[in-house]
C-alpha cells in the first residue's frame, strides 16, 4: 500500500518537473503585452531605433507562422529520440534565443530571437501533453493534464504582474535565468514507459511504469495494452495512417477542438492585453489590469481539475464558452459606446476590465486547460505524438493569423466588430461541441478500469483500495498543508523584504518617505516586530487553545493586509516602523500557528515531508523577494506584496480545523469525520483517538501550567525545543539573511548584490524542497548536524574574507568570490538543515496537550533572538569587526552542534506518544 502511495506522488512529481518549463512558455507567450509597449516608446526602447506597427505584429506572430513546419518535424523528432530529449534539446534553444533577446540591438535580431523562442514554445506544447498522458494512470489524466495550462497561466501571470514594473533588458534576464534553472530538473526525469516500449526496451518500461503506478498488477496491464497499440498500428507508416476511419475521427475531434480554441481570439486577447487597456482610455491602469487579468487567469487554470470531476468536461466547456461569449460581447459593446461618442465615466470605466476578467476566467477555467488532456486522449499510444502534432499544427497557423491581422482588424472594422466576431464564433464553436464531441460515460472512473482489466474479484477490491482510497486521504494531507503554507509564503516575503527594500530606503533617489533612513531607524524597522512577536507568541499559546489554529490563522491574516496598505502609502519613517513591527509580529503568530497545525493534521509517517513544507514556502517567499525587489520600485514591491497576501489569506476559509483541538472542545464526531478525510484506514483514525484521549487525560493530571514545569518529560522537550530556538537564531543565520544586499555591497567585490541576491534566494528554496526529499531518507538528527558542520564551514570563510580585507589583503581572483561562496555554503546548510527542521522538531517533542505552551515558549525565544540578533547585529559589526561578528557566530554553531549531538533524540517516524516515551526514559538524567 505505501508503495502505492509513493507511484501516484512520482507521477505528480515527475510531470510537475515536466511542467516547470512551461511557465517560461507561459511567460514567452504573454511577453509581447509588456514589452510591445517599452519598445515603441522612444526612452525605454532598447533598440537602435523604434520598431513599427508593422514589424511589431511580425515578432508577435511569425513565430507561429514557422510552427507547422515545427509541428511535422516534431511528432516524427518525439517518436524517434524520444519526449524526453526532445524537451531538452526545445529548452536549450530557447535558452540561447533568450540570451539574444536581452543583447539584442537592431529589430531584426528580436524578430529571429522571438521567432525561433516561440516556434520552440509551440514545439514545448506538443511534447508535454503527450509525455503527462503517457506518465499518467487513466485516473489521473484530468488532474495531471490540467497542469499545462496551470504552469502556462502563472508564467503569464508572471509576465503580466513583474513585466511592466521592469526594464526591458531587466525583465529578459529574468525571463532567460528562470529558463536555464527550469531546463536542470529535466536532466533526471524518467523516459516515457510507452516510447521505451516502443523501441523494444520492454524491461525498462515495466521498471518505469512499476514505480509511477506503484502495483505490478497495473504496469502489465499497462503494458498489455501498448501491445494492443503497437499491433493496431503495426507496419502502418503515417500516410497510411491518414486512411484509417479511427484515427480520421479522433483527428477531426481534435482538430475541431484547437481550431474552435483559437478562431474565438483568445491568444489575441493576451498577447495584446496591455495594449488593448490602453486603447480604452479609461481610469483603468493598463499595468494594474493586466497583473489582475493575469492573477484571474491562474486561479481559473485551478479550480479546472475540481469542476471537471464534479460536472465533467462538456458542461464546463459549456458554462465557460458562455461566460467567454457574455465578456467579448460586452467589450464590444463598450467599444461601440466609444464610438458612438458616449463619454466615459462611472461604471463604463470598469466595463472592459470587468469583460476581460470574465472572459479571461472563463477560457483559463474551459477551454485553454481542457485543451490539452483532450486532444491527448484523443488518440492511442502509438499515433499520439502524430496526431497532436497535426491538431497542433493547425492551432498555430490560426495563432499566426489572428496575432498578426488583430490589430489590422480593430483598425479596419474597428474593435466593437472584431469583438462580436469573436463572439459569434464563441457561439458556433459550442454548437460544434454539443455535436462532435463525445460525451463522458457515466461510471466512475475506477469502475472503468476494472471493466477493462480481467482480474480476480479479490484482486478488484484490492486494486480499487489502493488506487482511489488510499491517495485521496494522503492527498488531503498534503493540500490541507499546502494551503496553510501559502501564508508562509508571503511571511517568507515579509522576512526577506529589509534585504532589497532597505536600500532603497536610505537613497536619497529612492526613498518614498520625506528623507532618506538613517541606520538606527532601519534597525529598529527590521527587529521591532519581532519583539512584538515575543508577545505574539506569549498570548498565541492561549488563542490556540481557545479559539482554534485556523481561526487564529485567519486573524493573523487581516494586519498583514492593513499593515501592507500603510507601507504602500507611508511618507515618514514612524508610519513605516509601525507598520513593519505590527507586520512581523503577525509573522511571529503565523510560525507558531503552522507547524502546530501542520502536526496534526499529517500522520506520522508523513509528518517528515509536510513538516518540511514551511520552509520549503517561507524560502519560495524569501526567493520572490530576493528576485524582484531589487529591481522594483518601492511602492510597486508593496502592492506586489500586498496583493499576494490578501489571495493567499483566502483559501485558509476552506481549510478544516485540527482533529486535535476539535476533539479536545468536545466535537467528537466533527474529529472522528476529519481524521477519516485524512488517514487511510479506520484503524490508523481509532488509533489517534485513542492518543487524544490518553492525551487528555494527561491534560486533566496537569491543567496547572506551574504543575507542567514539575513534569520531568515536559522539562526534557522543553529544554530541547528551548535549545533548538536559541541555537537557530545565536548561529546568526537571521542577521545574514535580513542584511544580505547590505552585506554584499560591503565585500566590495566585482559580483554585483542583487544578482547575488537572487542567486542566494534561488538556491535557498531548492535547498528548503529537497529537505522534503533527504527527510525521507535519513533521520532528523543525523541531516541536522551534517548541515551544521556545513553552516560553521561558511560562517568561517566568511569571517576570514573579511579579516583579509580589514588586514589590507588585496582581494583578487578566487577571493573575489569568497563571500558568495560562503554566503551560498551559510543558506544552503540552514535551509537544508535547522531552518527547515525546527519547525519538524518542535512540535514533535510536545505531546498534544502541551504542544501550544512548549511551541509557543519556544517561538517566544526565538523571536526575542531575532530581535535581538537583527538589531544589534550593526553593532556587533561595528564593535566586534565583520571578521570577529561571523567567528563569533560560528564558535556559537560550534556549541549547538556539540549540545544537539549529545542531547537530541530521533523523532523520525514516532508517533507523539513513542517519542514522549523515548524522552522518559532519559528524562530523569537530563533533569538530574
């Protein structure tokens, strides 16, 4: 069973790899709305000379022109060296095409670079359906298959929200970076089961599909089938193939279906997004309308899995294409109304955002996502990758016309006609859906499987457990710890935000408030909060208690917001001071509430990898930050930031509350309900009800808090999660991380601090996810004074660049770049070890009912360290040296390492009460 478990997370994981590359996809498709824009203006046009009208519409759509001809080489390129390869090669030459987008100087040059960047898009396009569907189990399709438009829509997303905020050459650099650290993990994905097959590696297929379908039993039927496949097209070559009946049907359906995607305008619509708000001439920033657009447009792309299996796939496209109809046919109207000479105000002013929107939702939520699993399915293993290429081919030929006689059209008939147009083709293409394509059956998708699959009644009702039963609980897990995470993402922004915005701060040039920062004031602004957060944590532990952690969650949410609203509008120091201390002392309750919450809700043999989630989010936030802070401008950094933190806020709604504490209030049965969502047999749910009540009684011995502090176990974990706080902040990990531009501009070096930033920022959330990865393997204690050995390593190269430094040494060569690699060697070991851990650890060393007390005193030493440590650690500097600062935090790391390695037990899969046993016994001779 846990090997099944483990099969449906690598099909997740290896085609949420395959994905990653198609969020540069999504950002090169949405790349002409911003960018259109700088490079018709005369100051921000990079350029030997302005680009025209005419050789504009050519970059935006010639590209698409080349694809057919990309589409034909590409189906024959995936059968022959294989998805995989294909991929890689596509990822390389979009690389190289990216480097020459951000040198490029003459038109000519980004009309080739934008060319041969899309032609390899459209050929991405063909790849990564066919690899998904060919990873995944029939049951996963849906889920699986909608990952492409999720990707693609956050790329845009992301081109959209950062693309006008940033320079041209600023924006490419990003673009071309993120494209070379997406391209890396495809290096380790697995070749797909059907082409190994295919090429006669029979063995290989079956080891492949035995670890992604986590049962024999389903790979050699998996395999029967490629065999059926094979046969069916058996020395049939590809014109032979165009007068099979079957594949003509399956053909003409997919056709119908990208040709339909296409004629409707929905590529135009993005790619000229930004332009099309600036021709409406409302109140309506173009740039702030586009990010909204583009936030829209992700949050469709997601809830299309869900809606699908609810009301299935024609209803939706249905429902979708309507809601398409109803915004285009608006925008036309507003057009019409300008046209008619009608004035503009009130709420015609929203009318073509409010159009866009829905029309964006409705194509992200129907047809754009739904797009590909369809055409995929469309045909079988052995034509997919031929037939998905010709369905394809036509879908960028239309791409390429309308993208490049949009603009004609809205000049020539003018934008109202082209609008209803699109409309009416909305209409005609439901028709056409409602006619051709072929309804979902009935029954349950399992059901079909067993349907097809011979096997004993026995081998049915094990295959139908293992398959739906088990993954549905282990998922919930892991979506319940995810959506609580998504605070910790902004929180991890929140913990970045001094690095970039600092800076600017003390500029006189750039500083939003009525004079620049003095030194003492940025202190107090980064350290003040967490002095709050001592407080925070304090009255935490009985919010906990009474109210519930997801309540509290929820209320922690709203002075994030009001606090990232006055931070947008301050003007003078105080207002920023106060708005970042009442900001991180939310911070402060949110880490007390996450991991307590995360605790519960995961079993314990999963509590390794979604304890690990925190930081994995904290260091994606601190990653977000480190990218585009420095090169935003203040007051667009914020309402970045502040946006984020009310749409990640949102879905904490929806969450259930811990089984733990709704079991401790009494609800029993609402306990009993959740644990059975979460755990995977009734058997493992009155097993952990058994632990609340052994819990609970514990709790009805030792209600007095002054009584707990007698109990010798609560005295052992507490001295160890006491000692895990303190050693986590005296390393000094927090003072690097919050100073970092600062502490790069004064190595003085030739390595420019915000690229380092990035660099460090990227490598720390890789470094926070593969703790997901080596927690499984190796035990907590062991990962945690490995990686502290590492960190104390480059504390001390740190503190020798700048005793080298102090001492006059002339700073050449290798020593150039000592302080990044030892910057780098300090984040990478915190991230992989204590930084993600404590948070694992902690809550472990509590039993259930003195969880939020000890967590909440542990956070408490914590973020009192962190006050002190960032605020005193100018001081520190000035007093002690740079050199003597980061000696004195590695002979501290020296100490912990030592401490941890004599006192710390191991946790790794112990439920609460096996690890409150295994401190027991060793308590008497900690408290003697």
């Amino acid at each position: 069973m846990e090997i099944k478990i483990s099969g449906l997370l690598r099909q997740y994981a290896v085609v949420f790899i395959a994905n990653l590359n198609i969020i540069t996809t999504g950002m090169s498709v949405a790349w002409s709305s911003p960018n259109l824009v700088k490079l018709m203006d005369p100051q921000e046009n990079p350029l030997s000379r302005m680009m025209t009208d005419d050789e504009a519409s050519w970059m935006v759509s010639t590209g698409f022109l080349l694809t057919p001809v990309t589409n034909i080489l590409g189906g024959i390129l995936v059968d022959t060296i294989g998805r995989k390869y294909s991929f890689l090669f596509s990822c390389i030459v979009k690389f190289a095409m990216g480097v020459l987008i951000v040198c490029a100087t003459e038109v000519w040059m980004l009309i080739f670079a934008r060319t041969v960047m899309l032609t390899t898009d459209c050929f991405s396009y063909i790849i990564v359906p066919v690899y998904a569907s060919e990873i995944s189990s029939k049951e996963q399709h849906d889920a699986l298959g909608s990952f492409l438009q999720i990707f693609s829509t956050f790329g845009a997303v992301l081109t959209l929200s950062v693309g006008p905020y940033t320079s041209y050459k600023t924006f490419n650099i990003i673009l071309t970076c993120i494209i070379g650290v997406t391209t890396v993990p495809v290096l380790f994905l697995p070749k797909s089961p059907f082409y190994s097959y295919s090429k006669g590696r029979i063995e290989e297929a079956k080891a492949v599909l035995i670890s992604l379908r986590g049962s024999e039993v389903v790979a050699v039927q998996e395999i029967e089938e490629y065999k059926l496949a094979n046969i069916k097209t058996e020395k049939k070559d590809r014109i032979k193939l165009l007068t099979e009946k079957e594949f003509l049907k399956n053909l003409a359906v997919a056709l119908m279906i990208t040709i339909g995607s296409q004629v409707i305008g929905t590529n135009a619509i993005l790619f000229y997004l930004q332009t099309i708000f600036i021709s409406t001439n409302t109140n309506v920033e173009p740039e702030l309308g586009s990010v909204l657009v583009g936030i829209i447009q992700v949050v469709a792309a997601c809830c299309t899995s869900a809606c699908v299996i609810r009301f299935g796939r024609r209803r939706v496209l249905f429902w979708t294409l309507g809601g398409y109809f109803l915004g285009m046919s608006a925008l036309g109207v507003f057009f019409k109304v300008i046209d008619g000479g009608y004035e503009i105000v009130g709420f015609l002013n929203f009318l073509p955002l409010i159009s866009l929107i829905v029309s964006v939702f409705c194509v992200s939520a129907g047809i754009s996502t739904l797009l590909w699993p369809i055409i995929a399915e469309a045909f079988d293993g052995s034509s997919r990758a031929y037939g998905v290429s010709i369905a394809l081919l036509s879908c960028n030929v239309l791409i390429f016309l309308i993208t490049k006689y949009f603009p004609l059209a809205t000049k020539t008939i003018g934008p109202a006609i082209t609008y209803f147009v699109f409309a009416g083709m909305t209409v005609l293409f439901g028709i056409l859906i409602a006619m051709f394509l072929p309804k979902e059956k009935k029954d349950d998708v399992y059901i079909l499987i067993l349907k097809r699959m011979r096997l004993h009644p026995s081998a049915k009702s094990l295959f139908k457990k293992m398959v739906f039963k088990i993954p549905a609980a282990l998922f919930r897990q892991y979506a319940a710890v995810f959506v609580v995470n998504l605070s910790i993402f902004t929180t991890g922004m929140s913990m970045a935000w001094p690095s970039p915005v600092l800076v600017k701060l003390r500029s006189p040039e750039e500083t939003p408030l009525s004079r620049p920062m003095t030194a003492e004031e940025g202190s107090w602004m980064v350290s003040l909060g967490f002095l709050g957060g001592v407080i925070a944590d304090v009255v935490g532990a009985v919010l906990l208690d009474v109210y519930g952690r997801k309540k509290c969650l929820i209320f922690s949410s709203i002075p994030k917001v009001a606090m990232g609203i006055l931070c947008i509008f301050a003007t003078e120091a105080w207002m920023l001071i106060l708005a970042r201390a009442i900001f991180v002392t939310a911070d402060c309750f949110i880490y007390l509430i996450v991991p307590i919450y995360s605790s519960e809700i995961a079993d314990k043999n999963q509590r390794g990898a979604l304890g690990s989630f925190l930081q994995v989010f904290s260091t994606l936030g601190s990653v977000v930050t480190l990218s585009a802070g420095p090169f935003l401008s203040y007051k667009t950094f914020n309402i970045i930031f502040t946006s984020l933190t009310v749409i990640t806020a949102l879905p904490v709604m929806w969450l259930p509350d811990s089984p733990f504490f709704s079991y401790k209030k009494g609800h029993i049965d609402q306990s009993t309900n959740a644990l059975k969502q979460l755990r995977t047999s009734d058997e493992i749910v009155t097993r952990e009800i058994d632990d609340y009540k052994i819990s609970l009684l514990k709790l009805e011995e030792t209600v007095d808090k002054i009584k707990l502090f007698k109990n010798t176990v609560f005295l052992k974990s507490f001295a160890l999660g006491v000692l895990l706080s303190i050693g986590a902040q005296a390393v000094g990990f927090n003072a690097v991380l919050f100073y970092l531009q600062t502490i790069l501009e004064s190595t003085q070096t030739y390595i420019k601090p915000e690229v380092s930033s990035v660099v460090i920022g990227v490598l720390q959330f890789f470094a926070a996810f593969c703790t997901i990865l080596v927690s499984k393997r190796f035990g907590r204690r062991t990962i945690l004074l490995t990686f502290l050995v590492v960190y104390f390593i480059g504390m001390v190269g740190l503190g020798t660049f700048f005793k080298l430094r102090e001492s006059n040494y002339a700073i050449t060569g290798f020593l150039n770049y000592l302080p990044l690699i030892s910057i780098i060697l300090v984040v990478l070991s915190y991230s992989l070890g204590i930084g993600s851990l404590i948070w694992l650890i902690t809550p472990e060393l509590f039993d259930s009912h003195s969880r939020a007390i000890g967590v909440s005193i542990s956070m408490t030493t914590t973020t009192f360290l962190i006050f002190v440590t960032t605020k005193y650690f100018q001081t520190m500097t000035i007093s002690l040296g740079p050199s003597g600062t980061y000696w004195c935090f590695a002979f501290l790391c020296a100490v912990l390492t030592i401490l941890l390695a004599v006192f710390l037990p191991e946790t790794k899969d112990k439920s609460f009460n096996e690890i409150q046993s295994a401190l027991g016994e060793k308590g008497k001779e900690i408290v003697n």
